[in-house]
C-alpha cells in the first residue's frame, strides 16, 4: 500500500509539473505578437494539458509526454532512450497518413529534443564533473535493429533522427545503430554521412552477435 500510495504521488507530481508548463506557455501566448510563435506557444499549452496525464494522440504529444518522463528519470547520468524509432513510430505513421505534420516539421521538433538534453547538467561534485567532462551525459537512443519476428525494423522516423543529428551537430543525445543482413543499404549511407561529420555517432552494434550473446 505504501508503494501505491508512493507510485500516485510521484504520478500527480508530474501532471502539476506538466500544468506549470501548459500555465507558463499559455502566459507567454499571451503576450507573444508574432503570430507564429503565438501559435506555437499555444500548442504546447495545449500539449502540456493533456499529457502525460492523458494518452498521446499525435507524435508532437507522444515526444512531450516522453520528454516529461525522461526528466523524471534524470539526474541519472546514464538514463536510456531506450529504441526511440520504435516506440514513437506508430504516433508519428498516424500523423503522416492524415497529414497532420510534415517531415520538416518532424525534424524540427527532433532537434529541439537534442538542444533540450544538452540543457541538462550535472553538478554532483568536483570527481564527477572531471569524470563527465565535455558534458557527457551517456544520453544514448537506440535505432533501427530488427522486429520480434527477425524482419528490419528501420522506419521514417529511423532516417529523420538521422538527419535531425546530421543537421544539429551537438554531442547529445547520442545514436547507436543496430545492423544486420537486411539492414537497408541507403540507412547506413545516411549514418556514414553523420560519422563522416565527425561526431562520433551513430556508433554500429552487429545484431547477431549482439542477440547470440544475450540469448
């Protein structure tokens, strides 16, 4: 009962953290004039009603809810986001079929996600900032592998995080690409081009012997 009880209160302390962010959007909508941002500040009131205290209907909803949950789980210096191009997939299928976002706009909202992770800092003592120096924060997502039944598992979204981490070049998060024999040729291309960058990612895990070893 304790652990229930405990489980509520963590859960009703994220709707509020949620509803101070929908407040302070809506505040800022407010006195925006640029009609642009006017509207982008009301969609994140919006968004920052709804979830994560509700299900997610569409992938800007999906990527709010989880971003909200990812901070819970920070100041973890090692929090995982986990096989990102799988989980939020089938919100952003929706969107496209019903053309309720464009690849653009999927992109841009991508890379506010890699600008809000290096806004993330620790400062937990003297070793600890030397051991972490160059901010790393080991923020690591998962891409493309291979489905429950063995079949390539890459998506649309799989090729835009790419390019969101092609166009904003910064440290985090970082990209780690599973391959196989069915991995598509112009995916790997498509990551190439970000490590010919320099950047370091997306690192490459074989699949076979990655799944050889965990079974």
């Amino acid at each position: 009962a304790n652990y229930l009880e405990a489980v509520i209160i963590a859960h009703q302390a994220i709707i509020r953290l949620a509803g101070r962010f929908a407040e302070l959007a809506a505040q800022l909508a407010a006195g925006e004039k640029d009609r642009i941002r006017r509207q982008e500040l009301q969609q994140i009131a919006r968004n920052c009603r709804k979830v994560p205290e509700n299900p997610a209907t569409s992938f800007a909803e999906a990527l709010q809810s989880f971003w909200f949950i990812f901070l819970m789980i920070t100041p973890s210096p090692t929090a995982s986001l986990g096989r990102f191009d799988q989980f939020m997939y089938p919100f952003l299928r929706r969107d496209k079929e019903t053309k309720k976002i464009s690849d653009e706009a999927t992109l841009e909202l991508l890379q506010c996600l890699r600008i809000k992770d290096m806004q993330i800092n620790r400062t937990s003592g003297k070793s600890a900032r030397q051991k972490n120096s160059g901010m790393a924060k080991w923020h690591n997502m998962t891409i493309g592998g291979v489905t429950r039944d063995g079949k390539d598992a890459s998506n649309a979204l799989t090729y835009l995080l790419i390019e969101a981490a092609r166009r904003c070049p910064v440290p985090h998060h970082t990209l780690t690409l599973r391959v196989h024999d069915e991995t598509p040729e112009p995916l790997l291309l498509k990551a190439l081009e970000v490590v010919g960058m320099g950047t370091g990612f997306p690192a490459f895990v074989g699949d076979r012997s990655y799944i050889e070893y965990m079974v």
